[in-house]
C-alpha cells in the first residue's frame, strides 16, 4: 500500500507491505520527526539588539538559514558554510553567534518575571579544550612512555605514603594502649588500698583490640578446666610465641604455671603485657632505622651538593686516602628524587648490616 513521510516536503509517495486493517493510518515513524526550533528576527530586531560589527546581516541570514536546513548540526555548518562569499570561520565562530543571538532574542521576548533558561556557549573554552585535545594526540612515544612512567611511580609514592600513615595509626593505638593498661592497673591498685567497689565495666574506658592478647571468654555451660583460659588464642603468632616464650623464660617464669584462678588471671596479664611490649618494641626499632635511613641519604645528598672528591691530604691522621667520587656517592643514594616519601622498611638482620655498612661509608665520608 501506498504511503507518504511526512518529513519529507516535496510529496513523494513510497509504497510498502502493511496488515490490511493497518490501512488510512499515519506513517508509524512519523513521530519521529523531530525538529529543532531555530528563532527567527525580524529587521527592527537585528538592528536593535543583533548589531555586530563583526557580522553582517547577509551573512547571519545565511548562517541561520543552514541552522534550520542541518537541525544545528554545526559540523555539517561549517561544512556547507560559503567561505568564499564571507569571512573565514571556524565551528565556534558559528556557534558562538549563533547562541549569543538565542540569549539576546530570549531576554527581549521574556515576559518579566518569568525564570528563562538561556543557552550559554564558552567559545574560548572549546578552543582550548580542542587544543588540548590536539596536543594529546599529537605526542610522541618518547612522551607518552615518560607519563606512564611518572605515572606509575606517583602511585608507587602514594601507596608508600599510606603504608606510612597506616604505621603511623598503629604506633599510635600501641601507645594509646599502653597508657590505657597503665591506668588501669593503677585505677584498680587505688580501688584495692582503699576497698572501694570496683567500677563498672562500662565505666572502664576502651582498650584497642591490638593492645596484648584478647584471650577467650568460656562463659557456655557445661565444665571447662581453669588451664583452657591460659591458652594463647590462634590470632596470636608463631613469632610472637616464640618471644613470648623467650621473654618469660628471661624473666624466670614458668611456662605452664599452676592454673589457680588468681595465677590465671595474674599470668594472662603478664603476657599480654609483655605482647604489648613486643609491639612497641618493633614499633620503636622500624622508627630508629627508618630515621637512620633517612639521616644517611640527607649527609649523602648534601655531600653531593657540597664537594665531589676527598684529598689524601684532608684526612686528620695524615694517613694516605683514596679520594672519594660522586660514583660512589651514587651508589649510597638510589632515586632521591622520585623516592620522596622512603620506600617501607622492616628491621631485619640483612637490612641491619646494609644500615651498618652505609654508616660506615658515610663516616668516612664525613671525616675532615
């Protein structure tokens, strides 16, 4: 059956399969024909208020009439724009006119007090944005294997500085809980000398859940012998038994007590102590060689900064040395530069003596 489009103005009639009880209804994709309204000025108007001297009424006529004809399509303006009748322009030339005449036309028609949604177009921020756009696409390799490179080691240097911000959170809850113990044990000497009810447990403030070792509670019904309570939960280490054990046996403690209520409670205590202070131990030596480390890359960077070489005849003793060079100087600093935050640490044996190793290198470099 035959049919027309209403989009189309010069009448052409099409002809396609449809249900015989479909026949006399409208073109079912008529709906879709949607057009964009493009204002329209008057004479008075444009030399009212659309006067510019940069354009010209011909010119403004022919850049709305193709405004109308594209559906401000300003790709396809430009494309079909006469640029040899008039000037030169570019996309956002174009678009930049066309959307200054909307808003002018909007607030000249507005009835007042009404709220009126202008267009606004930053011409100069499309340019920018195009030429930035241009300049990351014209890069070379060089350039785009340099970013990825300052990339990944950006992230390298934030995922160190939280580390160190984790560290730091943690020493802090260790010494956090170190006072709380502390006062609590005072708080419950004062309660004994003076016979006083003990606080409620509620009053009792709260003990982080890394201060010592949180033993279990056996409060199920049925019978339980006084020794389970004395049993290390498995959240503690191996290497954390292995001190513990080192530690008690230093101090002249046995290692299975006999289980008497107050032997139980006194040696869990004691051995969440010592846990706590194991803690704050290796706290406390990560700190003394992490600000040794850094102690030693400031004298070596500040060598650098100061003298190249070192003279047999600089030395106090008189003994004959060999000159030290920026080579080795290097070799005492690896990436000074980009490293601005320190790689994460652990005292270990190995580290220990390549911190004592680089000590000795920069003492001799320090000698006058």
């Amino acid at each position: 059956m035959p049919f027309t489009n209403p989009a189309r103005k010069d009448g052409a009639i099409f002809y396609h399969w449809r249900r015989a009880s479909e026949e006399g209804k409208d073109y079912p994709f008529a709906r879709f024909n949607k057009t964009v309204q493009v204002p329209v000025y008057s004479e008075q108007e444009y030399q009212m208020y659309l006067h510019d001297d940069g354009w010209t009424k011909a010119e403004t006529d022919h850049l709305f009439d193709l405004c109308r004809r594209f559906d401000l399509r300003f790709i396809v303006v430009h494309d079909r724009y006469d640029h040899q009748q008039f000037k030169k322009r570019s996309t956002e030339d174009l678009k930049d006119r066309y959307y200054a005449i909307c808003a002018k036309l909007a607030n000249i028609r507005a009835t007042p007090g009404t709220d009126l949604k202008i267009p606004v177009f930053d011409a100069a921020h499309e340019r920018r944005r195009k030429e930035q756009l241009e300049r990351l696409y014209n890069r070379t390799p060089e350039q785009v294997s340099e970013e990825e490179y300052l990339i990944q080691e950006l992230r390298k240097i934030e995922s160190r500085k939280k580390e160190r911000e984790k560290k730091a959170q943690d020493l802090q809850k260790l010494i956090t809980a170190a006072d709380t113990t502390t006062e609590l044990r005072r708080a419950e000497r004062k309660a004994t000398k003076k016979k006083l009810p003990q606080k409620k447990e509620t009053e009792k403030p709260a003990v982080p859940e890394t201060a010592g070792i949180r033993f279990p509670d056996f409060k199920s019904a049925g019978v339980t012998l006084r020794s389970q309570r004395m049993k290390l939960p498995s959240s503690v280490g191996q290497k954390k038994i292995k001190a513990l054990d080192q530690m008690l046996s230093e101090l002249g403690v046995d290692l299975n007590p006999m289980p008497t209520e107050d032997i139980v409670q006194m040696f869990n205590e004691l051995r969440s102590d010592l846990v706590l202070l194991y803690e704050l131990k290796q706290a406390f030596s990560n700190c003394e060689y992490e600000l040794q480390m850094l102690r030693h890359r400031f004298d070596a960077l500040s060598k650098t900064g100061t003298t190249t070489t070192a003279t047999p005849a600089e030395g106090a003793s008189g003994e004959n040395q060999a000159p030290i060079s920026t080579e080795e100087i290097k070799l005492e600093v690896k990436d000074p530069i980009i490293d601005v935050v320190g790689a994460p640490l652990t005292p270990n044996s190995r580290k220990r003596r390549e911190s004592a190793s680089s000590s000795s290198s920069v003492k001799k470099m320090k000698k006058p």
